[in-house]
C-alpha cells in the first residue's frame, strides 16, 4: 500500500489537471477508493491550483488598471497640450493687438520743426485716443546705448556723427492705417513702419525670443 501511495502521488498532479493516460487514470481512481490520505493529497492540490486561478486573474486586472492609467496619462498630457496651445495663441494674439496699435514715423534729418509739428498735429487731428511721442535723434541714440548696455562704448563715435533718425511714435487702438495713408506724402517723412499684416507668430517670436 505503501509504495502504491508513492506512485499515486507522483500521478496526482497530472491527474488533477486531466493529462494522464487511460490506464494510469484507472490506476489512481482505484486507490483513491481505498486511500483517504491520498483523497486529501488531491483535495489539497485541486484547493491549491484553485487558489493559483484566482492569482492569475488578478493579475488580468492589475494589467487592465495599467492599461487605464496610461490612457490616463496619455489624455493628462493632451490636456496639457491643449491648454498650452491655446495659451501661447491668446499670447500671440494679445501680443499682435499690443504691437499692431503702434507706428513709427522716421523723420528726415533735415526736417523742420514747423513740418515736425504739422506731421503731429495731423495725427492728432485724426484720432483724440492717441499716445504720441517725438523722439529726437539724441534720444534714438541713447536708448540705443541702453540696448547695448555693456558695449554701449562701441557707440561712442556716433556721439559727433549720430546715424539715427529722430521718430515720432504713435500708439492708438484705432485708424492706424488712416493715419498712414494721411501722412505719407508729407514733407520730412523719411519712412513709416506699422506692423498691421504682419504674421502675429513672427511678431511673437521675434520680440520674446530673438531681440
Ligand atoms: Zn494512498
């Protein structure tokens, strides 16, 4: 009995998952009959691989939770994109309103001070909401050494020789192409830049990341 024992219990795993041959089943279901202890064996072994089932579907829902989370993430970061996108373009667009309202009007350097204030007046006369501001050919150098800072001494020479034109400047949120098209012929006016039409996103770049 002993060694029948050994011999069914060598059997027993393969029997509880159904792999054993004819014969071999026979054999073990036969002593099962007789042999509690051997009954309890496969009692265990049936318990345990019942055990190992439920192990493995957990792990089924672990992997779906992953899954899900990385999804999560993959939406969290789309988010992020999206509230980036749009902030950048109320940026861009706050920037493109700020800079389009602005126009500069370089003066020739023979200009009169008379022709200096008809250009001013003519200007006023179009839009009262206006910032004006005249900035003389000193001025234009020195906030040019400002830009320089630590080699504003490269600009030393110009003190005697100033290439820079005086300018008047205008901001208003209105009539900025009224404005242009009035004033261009007059007399003293070396060049108007505007910045209406140009592209909002090199505006943007421009002034944030490369002056
Ligand atoms: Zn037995």
């Amino acid at each position: 009995m002993k060694d029948e024992c050994d011999v069914v219990r060598d059997l027993l795993f393969s029997y509880s998952d159904g792999v054993l041959s004819q014969t071999s089943k026979k054999l073990v279901e036969e002593h099962l009959k007789k042999c509690e202890n051997c009954r309890n064996i496969l009692e265990e072994l049936k318990q345990d691989s019942k055990n190992h089932e439920q192990i493995k579907e957990i792990d089924f829902f672990k992997i779906i939770k992953k899954k899900l989370s990385k999804k999560n993430i993959i939406i969290f970061i789309g988010i992020i994109f999206l509230v980036f996108i749009i902030t950048f373009n109320i940026l861009v667009f706050n920037h493109y309103n700020e800079i389009a309202s602005t126009m500069e009007i370089y003066l020739q350097d023979n200009i009169s001070d008379e022709e200096v204030e008809n250009i001013k007046n003519k200007i006023i006369a179009i839009s009262d909401n206006i910032e004006l501001e005249y900035v003389s050919k000193e001025k234009a150098l020195e906030r040019m050494k400002n830009k320089f800072g630590d080699k504003a001494y490269l600009l030393d020479n110009y003190e005697q020789n100033n290439p820079f034109s005086a300018s008047i400047e205008i901001k208003t949120n209105t009539k900025i192409e009224t404005i242009e098209s009035s004033i261009q012929d007059m007399p003293g006016i070396k060049k108007i830049i505007t910045y209406k039409n140009n592209n909002p996103y090199e505006l943007f770049i421009y002034d944030n990341f490369l002056k």
